[in-house]
C-alpha cells in the first residue's frame, strides 16, 4: 500500500527579520511506519529547509524542549507519531513564551522567573552535614513528591492555559505544582502564611479558573488538578486563620 502523503503546515517568522510577517509554510513528506514528529522535523530541516527553527535534545519526553501546539493542542512533538494525525498538521510555537523563530521558544528564561518568585528550594535552618545519615521519609509522601517532581518542564500546561494566556504574570499549573511539592515537603518549614504571600494571589492559585486544561494538556501526566487542589485548599485555609488573626 502507497504510504499517505503528509503536509506539514508550520508558522514561519524571525522575530530578527521582522520585515518577513509570521506566515504559514506548507511541507511535504511521505509517511514512514513508526514516524514521529522529532523524525518529520529533522528530515524538513535536512531535505527542505535547513533555515527550520525547533528545539529537541532527548526525543523520549524527558528534556521538555519539544512542546508546541500540534493541529493547536499543545503537546511533545517527540511523542507524536504521524499516524496519530490527519492528512494536513499545523504546527505552531508555545504562546505565552518568547518566541525565538519558527517553533522555538524560550521556556527556560519564563521557568526560572517562577523558580525565583516561588522561592523554589527547601527552605530551612538546620545546617547540612555532610557526613550525617540521609534523613528518612515516609513512602508515600515520597510518592507524592516525587509525582510533582515528575515536572519536566515543557510549557504545554501554560501554553493551553487561558489565564497564562491574557495575564503574563500568571505562574499557571507548573509554578502552582512547584508550590504544592514544597508544600508536601516536611523539611521546608515555610508557614502557611508565608506560602500564602507567594501564591494566594491572582497572579498564583487564585488566578487559575479551574477548567482544568492544563491537566488534560500535560504530556507526562503530572497530577495538576490535585496539585491545584490541594494549595487552594491551603491557602484558603491560611486566610481564614489570618482572618481571625492566627
Ligand atoms: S485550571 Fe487553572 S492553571 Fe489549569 S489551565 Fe485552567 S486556569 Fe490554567
Ligand atoms: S506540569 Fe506537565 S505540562 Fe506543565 S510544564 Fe510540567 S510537564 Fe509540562
Ligand atoms: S525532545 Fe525531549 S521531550 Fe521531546
């Protein structure tokens, strides 16, 4: 049987030529069995057009560089293969990050700006040992963690997001994770009040409209609608005892 013919049609704009308007480009390419988008992409770049910008590192969803919007849902291009599409795929970069060309976009710079405002580390005051014993913890609070910790980072949560869409400032269900795993953890002593200055806020949980894209939009199935859940729990509950000034 004749494989199918697949066109590619992808935005195209260099925000260093800006005279060029952002345009779509359509490509062609026969279907292989086992095709992948990471294999599409390299073969346009290698056959067609050598000038094509897209990020990859480890093709097997780990490093978070492939997200973006595939027939306008957001997702690892790394993990998509061509026989999960129609006949015409429209490829588009993330939004809400800064586009540097074609598919590429810049997830690092936004990343570490939510790393830096949620204050991202453990935070406490006992001094590290290093010749102390490893600490132990319990099991399934090490589950726990460990599903947030499972972040890789892609953006795809945020560029299907409606609020991190209209509000940059908006941390979106990455940042809101990243809360809830420092939360879970017992050796960051953070209060509940002190969270509540980071993340009780428009521009944190209770900015977030809560119809759950971002949970469907995940491509390596972080728990975020539990995530969300449980800081806007907290957080509620540490305005109610601020409220009666506890
Ligand atoms: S539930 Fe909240 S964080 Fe998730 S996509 Fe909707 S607004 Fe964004
Ligand atoms: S929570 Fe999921 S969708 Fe969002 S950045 Fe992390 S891995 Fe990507
Ligand atoms: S290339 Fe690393 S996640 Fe797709």
């Amino acid at each position: 049987m004749a494989s199918r013919e697949l066109t590619f049609r992808i935005l195209r704009y260099n925000p260093e030529t800006p005279d060029v308007k952002p345009h779509l480009q359509d490509f062609h390419l026969n279907e292989e069995p086992g095709m992948t988008l990471f294999i599409v992409l390299n073969r346009l770049r290698e056959e067609q057009d050598p000038s094509l910008r897209f990020d990859f590192v480890c093709r097997a969803s780990i490093c978070g560089s492939c997200g973006m919007l595939i027939n306008g849902k957001p997702n690892l291009a790394c993990k998509t293969l061509t026989k999960a599409l129609p006949d015409v795929t429209t490829l588009m970069p993330l939004p809400v990050f800064k586009l540097l060309g074609d598919l590429s976009v810049d997830t690092g710079v936004w990343f570490r700006d939510v790393s830096l405002r949620t204050e991202s580390w453990v935070h406490t005051d006992e001094v590290f040992d290093p010749d102390a014993a490893e600490e132990k913890m319990d099991n399934e609070l090490a589950k726990e963690i460990y599903e947030a910790e499972r972040c890789i980072e892609c953006g795809c949560c945020i560029g299907g997001c409606a609020t991190a869409n209209i509000k940059p400032s908006f941390i979106g269900a990455a940042g809101i994770n990243r809360v809830a795993r420092f939360m879970m953890d017992p050796r960051d002593k953070r209060t509940e009040q002190e969270y509540f200055e980071v993340v009780a806020s428009e521009d944190g949980v209770f900015g977030c409209v809560g119809l759950m894209a971002c949970d469907d939009n995940c491509p390596v199935g972080v728990p975020l609608r539990s995530q969300l859940a449980y800081v806007r729990r907290k957080m509620a509950v540490a305005g109610w005892h601020m409220g009666r000034g506890r």
